[in-house]
C-alpha cells in the first residue's frame, strides 16, 4: 500500500496501492502511521512519490458512490486528519511526482514543501467542483498556500488539466525532470534541505503554514456543510456522471 526504502539519511515512501493509489480509508490511515513514524525518527527528510504513471488519481469515489453515506462520513474527516499531517509534518516533503496528480492527489502534492514532477503524459488537476464536492477547509487553505494566488480561482472554478510544463509556468511545482531521474533528482533536494538545523527548519515551516492551518480551523463550520453535500444521494449521482463522462464507467 506504502512502500518504504530510506536513501542517505532521507525516508522514501511510495503510494502503491492499486493502479491509481487513489485515497481511501486503507491508504490515509496507512499514510497517517508512517508520517507518526517518521515524525519521531532521525529522518532528515521525507520523499513522498507514486507508482507506475499515476501520483494519485485522487479520492477513490468508485467506492465512494458504492459505499455511500455511512463510509462517507468515516472517509471525510479521515481525509482531513491526513493532509493536516502531511502539511504540519516537522520535517521537509518533497513531492516526486511521477504521474498524474489529480484531485486529493494533487492536494497532497500541494502539500509538500518542494515539488518535482516528471515530464510526460502526466497531469496536474483540481476538479473537485467538476466532480460536484467542495473542498474541505484545510484543502482549500493548502491550494491556497501551495500556488501563486493569481492562479487559485483558475485551477479552483476550472478545475484546469496541466502538463508539467504548464504546471511549473504556473508556479504549482518548482522543477522538472525526466522520469527515470526524478528519484534521484528528489532525494538530492530532500537531502539538501534536510541538512538544516532541525528545530530551526520545524519552526520556520510551522510559521509559514500556522496561519493556513488556523483559517481552516476558522471555517470548520463550512466541514459539517461540505461533509452533508459529500455523503447526499444528489451528489452521488454527480459524480457517476463524472465518472461515466471522464472514464466511460
């Protein structure tokens, strides 16, 4: 589900958890259990990357649809805990995306500190208005603070499909490198950002990121909302739109 190897001090953790890693129960609470791990670790660093063509294609709504509400409302605030780990997580992230990082995928690769993504036919993408959900307070907070703002409402309201290219020009990744060097290309940054003075690095990301994390807090309210249009038969049917429309099933 989450393969780990560590490489010259830095943690690699590879979502591998079927074709599209997509985000379930299974997957958070397996990703929430290594960031705990590595929290307390000598880790210098943390690789987050894919398998295959695909980052993540995002929240797994297959089983969303199929489940219904009852797996809805054990789903939704799982998926909040995890990006709030991922974003809080004391130590640098970097993202390598191999591939396709859509939806929850890419809001996990906005999470990261540094972002490298691969060329090819991978592409980045927020749809969620497409697939008929809002976002969660803390998800929109972190696309907020992982792209320029000009750019938010576009990627938001459009749910615009980029290439890599388009992606950097954008400012959404910082580099790009060919797929069979991205690993490297990755551990290389981690490593080098890692080589901070730990306490001194924690502090400064807490500063960076403390105030996305408290309007968040701020709209929790708006989570109760977002989670009742989550888990409704109406939007369920939306998204086998979706899925019929994007995918033919």
């Amino acid at each position: 589900m989450i393969e780990r190897t560590d490489r010259d001090g830095v943690a690699v953790l590879r979502l591998a958890h079927g074709k599209a890693s997509a985000l379930d129960l299974e997957l958070l609470g397996e990703m929430r259990r290594h960031l705990a791990a590595l929290a307390d670790s000598d880790v210098a660093a943390l690789v987050l990357t894919g398998t295959g063509g695909i980052f993540s294609a995002g929240v797994d709504l297959f089983r969303m649809v199929n489940e219904g509400e009852p797996y809805v409302r054990r789903f939704f605030p799982a998926m909040v805990d995890a990006f709030s780990d991922l974003f809080m997580f004391p130590r640098p992230v970097i993202a390598a995306v191999n591939g396709h990082a859509i939806a929850g995928g890419a809001i996990v690769v906005a999470a990261c500190d540094y972002r490298i993504m691969a060329t090819g036919k991978g592409r980045f993408a927020i749809p969620e208005l497409m697939v008929g959900v809002p976002f969660p307070a803390l998800a929109l907070e972190i696309v907020r603070f992982g792209s320029p703002s000009q750019h938010v409402e576009d990627l938001v309201y459009t749910g615009t499909s980029l290439t890599p290219a388009e992606a950097l020009e954008r400012g959404l990744i910082q580099e790009i490198a060919g797929p069979d060097g991205l690993l490297d290309r990755a551990v290389a940054v981690a490593a080098e950002i890692g080589s901070k003075p730990r306490d001194a690095f924690r502090l400064t990301k807490r500063q960076l990121r403390a105030p996305f994390a408290a309007r968040a807090r701020e709209f929790a309210a708006a989570d109760q909302e977002a989670l009742a249009i989550w888990s409704s038969a109406a939007t369920h049917q939306h998204i086998r739109a979706y899925l019929e429309r994007t995918l033919g099933k």
